[in-house]
C-alpha cells in the first residue's frame, strides 16, 4: 500500500467559504461542510483509492464509495499517515461542487471502538447473525450466545468490504426483561410439529406456541406443563421455562350432560385480519336443561371441538353432542360433536343420470330439470357414515343435495346447482306411488304408442304436499319449533320458489324475499316467517330490507 505524506489543512477563511458556497447548486439544502456545531453523526468506511489530492472511500453504512478531499483529513493523536485499507470515520456531506463526499475524515482503530446495538436476527450454525448498531450500521456476527433483540455492546473489524463484529457482550437481556413480569400458567401439549408445539392453555382460549429449544426433557402430547407466556413480535403467545406437571393434573372441562341434541344457529369462524382469531358459534338445544341450577337453552360451538369440516355444515344441521362446563370462563359449549340430520331448508332429492369424469348431472324427483355437480360436492365419506349407509356413486344412484341456482341471464337455461350431496340407498325416493287396484275405464283413444282411458270412477292423485314431501316436512317441523324465522342460505330457482310460497302460506305462514347484493335483485333469498311473529313487526312499525310478496 502506498503512503501519503498529506498536510492537515485548516479551515478555508469565511471569504473562500461564501465563494464556495454560492457555487453549489441551489437545491440542495445542506449545512456547511465547516459547520461542526450540528454534532452529525459520525460514519465508518475503508480507503480504497488514493490520488494526488483527493481519493475514494467505500462507506459500510452507506455500501457505496465516497469521494473526499485530502482538506477534510483530520490529524490523530498518534500522527498516523493515511494508506489504502486504512478504516476511517467521517461525517457525510457534500462538496463545493454540490458532489456527496465524505467530510472530516480521520483514522480509526475499529478493535479499540465500541459500540451499541440490537440483534435482530440470531446466529444458527454456519448462518450468521444480524446486529444493528445504534448508529445505522448493520453488521454480521458468529460466535455469541445472545437473543433476538438483546442489546450489545461489540467491536468492529473489517474483511475487505465487510464489516464485522466481535467481542460481543449482551447487556441487557430482551427476554429476561419479558420474564420478568410474564405470567405463569398451566396448559396441555396437543401439537407437535418438526421443531415447535403448541399448548392449550387453561388461561386463555388461543393455543401458546413453543420450541422444543424451551423445554428440558422430551416433549409429548398430552403432556400437562407448567410455563411463562410472553408476548411475541407477531403478538402470538410463546411459552418459555415449560417444565411439567402430573399425568392428567390439567383438566379444562367437566361434562356435565352426554348425548345431547340441538341445532346449528350460527358456525365458528375465524375473524379476517393479520391476526386469525376464532369465533364460536352457537347451538339451540332440543330440550332446554336445567345445569347448576342454569336453564341452558344455547351453547357455544368452538371449531376445535369437533372433527367434522366445518365448511360442509350449514345453519339448520342437526348435531349430537356432549354439554361441557369450561373452567376457563364458566361458559357450556359442546364437545365429541356428531352430524344426525342435514338441515331440509335447501334440501331435495333426485337420481343420477350423467357421470363423468369429475362431474355429473341428477335429475330432479320433484320436475323435470337438470342439476349440475362436481364430484368435490359429495359430502365426504366421515360425514356420509353418520348419516347413512356408504353408497358408491354411479348412474342411477339415489342422492339428496342442497339445491341452489347460480346467476343467469332472463334468456339462459335454468343453472341449477347441487351442493353437499349425500348418496342415499335404493329406493329411499318415492318416484311413484300406487293410488287404487283394480279399476275399470273404457279405452277412448288408441295410438302407436298408447292410448287414453276414461275411468269409471275418478281417484284421488298425489297431493301438492306429497309431490314435494322435503319441503313439506321442513315447514311442519318449523311450525312444531320455537323458531320465528328461517332463512334460505342458497338462492332459489323461481320453479322452487312457487312450491315454497305455495306450500308456507297454506299453512298459515308468510314469505318474503331478502335482498343480498342491492343491485341485482334477481338474486333473492326466502325468508319464512311465521304469522304471530309477522304481527309483532308490523305492530312495531319496524321496518326491514324484505319485500314482502
């Protein structure tokens, strides 16, 4: 490396300085180079270029080279002369010209500085770590046992135009700090994953995540543990100091009633957002019971209680289930859930008529039409099980579906639907029903094909209800109900929709559309009413976003 001996040169005078400074360009809004009462802050580089007056740094704050004038060179205490390599802080500015360039450049012995940042990303074997010093700079470290988010103090060293630290020293602990006032609470291991788990805890409804990092012996589900919560970055949950307790020293229900029996009012969901959060839903019991002197008539529904998808059940689905007290908040819910009964609101029947691959096409028991399916819209199989026998799917199969009509044009063909489709087993629909033996009538008509009959006597035919027996069944079962009000979660086809209102207002109950999207009110939902429940609204002057037909 070459040496240069280079002279310490003071301050221009103020005459120079208002010379140069009315050189540089207008727009930029910069101190002066020699105004050193502002304190800026101080930078690190490398020499990398030398020349008769002037040369080039590589700045590790800034990852770019930097010009300098050697009238910016501070003199050291130990007089060392600069070189190619040497390490130098400096302040950042600009020339007279307006150029970025490095002001106040003096030489430093990296090893004797010390400074202070925070980690921000942990060394794991050969992958270093990330600190950021306080200063801006952002440097890599190996060997140190620290945390993310400590506070260190470190040395700095060079490699080329890399900057690295040393000597790294933790003074103060980010996760001591947080251990410090985090709460202890009890739980039960019920994942596990390659290197992390999560535990239940009886302290609060989200699961706690863990590391097996944080437990000292070997982690199994089931286990009952002991631990500290802190709050993560993500504002998720940790566990930290997990130690364990007795087998089944952690319960977090009683059950208080088996086999119980209700209907789904609304689902569990989880909440959109950068944070997931699962809401219950709600079950209404058959029966009302009498619970720690409690009448219980709903409880709640948790996702995690149950096996069955929820996205394959509906409002309206009949459950069976156990009614458990939960220690956490002293709330009943359900728990060992099992589907009983598909919900009828939507429901109809038919046979299989096409089968392809991967989709296929029923025709209707109750009329003459087509119903579109994929074969991902049969209920699976776990579900199928608890309602029926296993049929395999082929042509001619018997199934019921929920029935819904997809957006069309007035001019199109009915687009008609089927959802959560259950194979059913022969002869479970009535296609035909015997109506009278034995009856005379003479032959008035004779073609190729047939011919026509003029009876003797006239019989009795199928009645509307029995042409539409799911429809009918819903409806009596809902007038035998405390319910007021059922809604249609499917938009109808206008053919559906005359048999429903048809068959509701002969049984004395009133129909009346729901408007779902304002703008397209083609696309109406039923909404069932009974009549009692119609008069108290109306009393009330309430008014609804209905169209009452």
């Amino acid at each position: 490396m070459s040496s240069h001996n280079l002279p310490i040169l003071p301050p221009l005078s103020n005459q120079m300085h208002n010379s140069s400074s009315q050189q540089r360009p207008q727009e930029h809004h910069h101190r002066s180079k020699y105004d050193h009462t502002l304190d800026p802050k101080k930078e690190i580089a490398k020499v990398v270029r030398l020349n008769n007056n002037y040369g080039f740094l590589y700045s590790y704050t800034r990852n770019e080279e930097l010009f300098f004038h050697f009238s910016e060179i501070l003199q050291t205490a130990s007089g060392a002369q600069l070189i190619v390599g040497n390490d130098v802080e400096y302040e950042y500015g600009y020339s007279d010209g307006g150029r970025a360039a490095a002001l106040r450049v003096k030489v430093v012995d990296l090893n004797r500085m010390r400074k202070i940042g925070r980690v921000d990303k942990v060394a794991k074997g050969n992958n270093p770590g990330v600190i950021k010093l306080d200063d801006g700079l952002i440097v890599k470290y190996y060997d140190c046992i620290c945390g993310r988010n400590d506070v260190v103090e470190v040395s700095l060293s060079s490699s080329g135009k890399k900057l690295l630290c040393q000597d790294v020293v933790v003074l103060e602990s980010y996760e001591e700090k947080l251990l410090e006032n985090s709460p202890w609470e009890q739980g039960r291991i019920i994942s596990l994953k390659e290197d992390y788990g999560f535990i239940q805890s009886t302290s609060r409804r989200e699961h706690v995540y863990f590391r097996y990092s944080h437990v000292k012996e070997e982690v199994k589900i089931d286990k009952c543990v002991e631990f500290k919560v802190v709050m993560e970055e993500n504002s998720s949950p940790a566990a930290r100091l997990i130690s364990f307790l007795p087998d089944d020293s952690i319960q977090f229900r009683t059950v208080m009633q088996n086999d119980v029996r209700g209907i789904i009012l609304t689902l569990p969901h989880e909440t959109r957002g950068k944070k997931k959060k699962s809401q219950p839903g709600s079950i209404s019991l058959h029966t009302p019971l009498s619970i720690n002197d409690k009448t219980l008539s709903t409880v709640l529904f948790y996702i995690q209680d149950t096996s069955l998808p929820i996205p394959w059940l509906k409002q309206g689905d009949e459950l069976v289930f156990d009614i458990a007290n939960d220690h956490f908040d002293d709330s009943y819910c359900i728990q060992s859930v099992k589907l009983s009964e598909l919900s009828l609101v939507g429901r109809t029947e038919g046979v299989i008529t096409v089968l392809k691959e991967g989709f296929g096409f029923i025709s209707l028991a109750e009329r003459q039409a087509d119903v579109y399916f994929r074969l991902e819209n049969l209920l699976p199989k776990s579900i199928q099980k608890e309602l029926v026998e296993i049929v395999d799917v082929a042509v001619g199969t018997e199934v019921s579906f929920d029935l819904s009509l997809k957006s069309q044009r007035s001019n199109e063909k009915e687009n008609l639907r089927a959802h959560r489709i259950l194979p059913l087993p022969k002869g479970s629909i009535t296609t035909e029903k015997s109506l009278a033996e034995c009856i005379k009538g003479t032959i008035t008509n004779l073609h190729q094909d047939g011919g026509y009959i003029e009876l003797q006597e006239p019989i009795q035919g199928m009645s509307f209800e029995e042409h539409h027996p799911l429809i009918t069944t819903m409806l009596n079962n809902f007038i035998a109900s405390d319910k007021q009000e059922i809604f249609y979660s499917d938009i109808q086809s206008p053919h559906e929709n005359r048999f429903i209102i048809a068959l509701a207002e002969a049984k004395g109950l009133t129909v009346s559309f729901v408007n779902d999207t304002i703008e397209d009110t083609t696309l109406l939902r039923l909404k069932i009413t009974k009549e009692e429940n119609k008069k108290k609204e109306d009393e009330g002057g309430e008014t609804c976003e209905t169209c009452q037909i």
